[in-house]
C-alpha cells in the first residue's frame, strides 16, 4: 500500500515546532521519527522523562491514517489525552470496559480523519470485534508503550502483552510497530525484538546514564524516619518523593513527618481512585513540598521539578529503582536519588518469593533480580555506573554518587577478604551466608556446634561483629569474589575472582564510609 504524507510541506521539525512548540528533538527522538516515516518497526529504549510520546506522536500527524497507542494503564492514557488536546490534537482511549455504543462513534471519527490517535488498552486489541472494525480504518502506525510488559524476563510482565503481535498482525493496513521502553536489559530488548519483528538495526537505545541524578546508598541509618525528616528540611525548597513498600508504612511516615511540620501528601493503592487524583494534582501544583508513596505512584506522572526522590524501603529490582529514581531531574536540573537500604526489606522480599507461587522459572529471574538490588546497595563502585552497566551499557564514573564523592577512603581488605573466601572453600558451598558469617565470627550458636565449626582453619577468623560480618560478605558478592547460587536456600560459593584473591593474584579494596570509620577511631 503506498501511503501519501500528508505534509508534503510538513516535516518533523515544523510539527514539533508548531504543534508541540518546541524547538529542537531531544536525544534519539529524531532518528525514531526518520525510521517510522520510512516504514521501519522500531525498539526505542530511552530512559523516562527523555521524551517517547513524541516518537509516535509526531509520525501520527504526519501518516494520512491513525496511530494506535497500546499502552497498560488507563489514568496513562488520560493524562495523554488530555495534554495532546492542550495542543490540540483530538485523541480517544478505549479499555476492554469501553461500552460498544461509546467505541463506534469514535472509530468513525477516527475513519473521517478527526481523530489520529486511539489509545487502547492489550485487553481491548484482543477482542474479535475490536479487531474486525479496525480493519475499516487506515492505521499506519502502532505504538506499544511499556514494551518490556511483553517480556518475561522483564519486571512487569502482563500476559495480555503476548497477544499484541497477532493483533497488529490481523490488521489489513500492515502497519508500522513502534516498541517504546524506559527500562529493558538486553535480554529483554531481544525478547521484544523477536516478539514484535524488529530488527536488531532498529533498536534506537538512547543513554541511560542520568547525569544530573546523583545516587547515594544510605545503609541502615539508626532512625529511618528522623534520617527522612533531616533530609527534607535540609532541602527546605525542592519538592520531593519519599518511596516506602507498604500501605502501613506510607502512613506511618506521613504522620511523622507532618508532626515534624513538613508539607506533605500520602499516596498509596488503598486510597480510592478520586482521591488518589486529587493527590497526584496537589503535589504536580506544588500544593505541599513532598509525597509519601507506595510504588503505585509514579507511572506516568509529568513533575518536572522533583529534587530527591527517597526510597525509605529499598527497591525490590533495578529496574523498578531506576524507573522511580528516574522521576527526579525530568527537567535537567541537578537533583538526589537515595536508597536507604535495610537488609531486612531485602530478606522480607527473598521470602516472598519463596512463598509465591509463581513456577521455578520465574521465581529463580526474581531472585537474581533481587541479588542486583542487593549487588548495588553493597556496591564499592560508581552507582551510576552499576545502574548503567546492569542494562548492557557503559559510562565513566559520574564522580558525584555516594561511592565516587567517598574515593579518598580506599581501603585494602585483602586479608580479610583473603579469609572469607577460604572459609567459604572450607565449608565447600553448603551454606548460606549467615552461616558464614556465623562461622568466621566464632558463634556459638548451636547451629555451629551442629556443624561442628571449630574444626575448620578459619572459624573464628575475624573480629568483627557478624552483622559486619554478613555486610563483607554482601560486598565480596557484590563486588564478584563470591557469588550465590540456589534458590530455595541461597548458598555462598567462590568465584575465579575470589581464587585469584586467594591465590594473591589480586587484591580487593573497599571505600570505608564515614560512619564506619567513626567506629574505628572509637575502638583504637
Ligand atoms: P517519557 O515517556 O520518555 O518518560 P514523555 O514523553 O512523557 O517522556 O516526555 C517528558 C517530557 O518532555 C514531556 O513534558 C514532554 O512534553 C517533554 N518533551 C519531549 N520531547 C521534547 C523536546 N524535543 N523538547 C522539549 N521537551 C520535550
Ligand atoms: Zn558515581
């Protein structure tokens, strides 16, 4: 089928110029645009807030037929809708609740050309019907958004994501596929290739490196919810997110925080949907200075001025942390992303995998998920850097994150490190790292006793406490001398960067963080 633009006189440039008014693409967004207007399926990777709505909305204004939006989440779409009529641009959703007398009349819109873009929901493409009216229309273009829904080894797998293919595949016109994710490793950017036929020379993956965020990793401050407060007053004028895991603790917190006298607003999946709106529009005006959320907040939400986004519960996978982290610094100005990290948020999340029951598979892809997070709160390297890698990239060290602002305290461990791993080879990967930790403390545990631990060389080894203990553990794996293997019981084995150790080839240091040196100085 030969598709006449409609602009002969319109180019990408003058739509964002005159419809959007912007003057010049953002990263990535022009080469995306060039390959869709010549008919190319696309993966486009960017990192949120770079701008992937663009992507499609500009080649729909410039196809003579429509653009389909699949995208997850109905208050998505409204949001969308609603700031494309601010540009007016007329756009409509529809979710498989969409009444058949509310969907025609926007389909023949649609066919006479007043409408360019339908959002619908994967539920809504499945259906036989749906699927037969499309066949009237001239759609050009389908935009997938939050592709890496499609993937199981993505986080956010929704089964109604596999059926999409087919669906685009039912449609007469043959249109356009474009693949829009802000978080996918390179496993799942194969996956969504395969799945949506898209050629590895078309995935368009734009850095996700985030040069004005700086990370921090905060471990186990004595008192979560004043370490919270402090932080917010020291940045009495910049409006902020504070990340918990649970309805309870969303509460909690919020409390505290208003007896503290700080302005702030809670968000979490109980409240009703009205009040949750209302919510998410009194911090987008800067109604009070800070929300208190569950991860139910964020997808979708367009506050450019975040400062800090605080994660007072650690991240269950990186990618889930990368993409609320993310919601600091949309406009490019300088902002914080902090994880405070409890290793009990990390334990209670291991347990409920545990518990799930969910196959063998999935369960085994959560755990390794799990093990990032926990690689990346132990991490002696750049966090950025960690971040960036983690999704099959590369980038310098930012030189601003907790771990490049604390160089200058480089300490070389190698003894210590040198003793752990023997112990581990001693005690051949049988057990987890609590036992180890047990074991080169000198415990005397019963569990000790039941393993008769005395009788290996480096029992009693160290004299540090085992919560120190299980802390070097946590970084030598982090840090890949050691790893963990297993799943239903997660035991410690050495790695051939842990034998070069061992065998003096190599040396391990470590960045001793300020807290850890007070300590020091006390005891000497
Ligand atoms: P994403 O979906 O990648 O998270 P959005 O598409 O929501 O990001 O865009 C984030 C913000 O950036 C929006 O406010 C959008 O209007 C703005 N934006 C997108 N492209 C440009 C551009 N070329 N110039 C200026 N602002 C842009
Ligand atoms: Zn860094």
């Amino acid at each position: 089928m030969f598709h006449i633009k409609l602009g002969k006189f319109m180019n990408p440039e003058k739509i964002l110029k005159q419809t959007f008014g912007y003057s010049s693409f953002r990263p990535g967004q022009k080469k995306v645009i060039d390959l869709i207007l010549n008919r190319k399926n696309v993966l486009a990777v960017m990192p949120t807030g770079a701008g992937k709505s663009l992507c499609y909305q500009v080649p729909a204004l410039m196809n003579e037929g429509v653009t389909l939006v699949i995208s997850p989440l109905i208050s998505l779409m409204k949001d969308q809708i609603d700031s494309l009529k601010q540009n007016g641009i007329n756009a409509a959703a529809l979710n498989s609740t969409t009444l058949q007398e509310e969907v025609n009349p926007i389909l023949r819109q649609a066919y006479e050309g007043k409408i360019k873009l339908i959002y619908i929901t994967p539920e809504r493409l499945a259906m036989d019907y749906f699927r037969y009216q499309l066949n009237f229309l001239d759609v050009d273009l389908v935009a997938v958004d939050e592709a890496h829904c499609i993937s199981q080894w993505g986080h956010d797998f929704r089964p109604a994501y596999r059926q999409i293919f087919e669906g685009i595949n039912s449609l007469k016109s043959k249109p356009t596929i474009l693949a829009l994710t802000a978080t996918a490793t390179p496993a799942v950017q194969d996956d969504i290739g395969q799945q949506l036929n898209i050629p590895q020379e078309n995935f368009i993956i734009t850095s996700f490196a985030r040069p004005n965020i700086s990370f921090k990793v905060v471990n186990s401050p004595q008192n979560t919810h004043l370490y919270i407060a402090q932080y917010i007053k020291a940045h009495p004028d910049d409006a902020g997110i504070i990340y918990t895991n649970t309805r309870k603790k969303v509460e909690s917190l919020t409390d505290y925080l208003a007896k503290k006298g700080i302005s702030v607003g809670a968000y979490h999946g109980g409240m009703d949907a009205k009040e949750r709106s209302q919510i998410q529009e009194a911090f987008q005006f800067d109604e009070f200075q800070v929300i208190v959320a569950t991860n139910a907040f964020g997808m979708g939400i367009d506050k450019s001025n975040v400062r800090f986004v605080v994660h007072a519960s650690s991240a269950r996978n990186i990618e889930s942390y990368y993409q609320e982290a993310g919601r600091a610094g949309r406009d490019g100005e300088e902002s914080e992303a902090v994880m405070i990290y409890h290793p009990g948020d990390l334990h209670q999340y291991r347990y409920f995998i545990e518990e799930s029951d969910a196959d063998q598979k999935y369960k085994e892809l959560q755990y390794q998920k799990l093990q990032a997070i926990t690689d990346y709160v132990n991490t002696g390297e750049c966090l950025q850097q960690f971040i960036v890698r983690y999704f099959g990239q590369d980038c310098p060290p930012c030189g601003k994150c907790s771990n490049c602002l604390n160089q200058g305290d480089l300490k070389d461990i190698t003894t210590d490190a040198q003793k752990v791993i023997a112990l581990v080879y001693e005690l051949d990967g049988r057990f987890g790292k609590n036992i180890v930790a047990q074991c080169l403390v000198g415990s005397t545990s019963q569990r000790m006793q039941e393993i008769h631990a005395d009788q290996y060389e480096h029992f009693n080894s160290l004299k540090i406490s085992q919560k120190e203990a299980v802390s070097l553990i946590d970084y030598l794996i982090a840090s890949g001398y050691l790893k963990i293997e297993g799943i239903k019981y997660p035991l410690v084995h050495v790695t051939n960067r842990g034998w070069d150790v061992l065998d003096g080839k190599a040396t391990v240091k470590r960045r001793i963080s300020k807290i850890q040196k007070r300590k020091q100085s006390f005891a000497q």
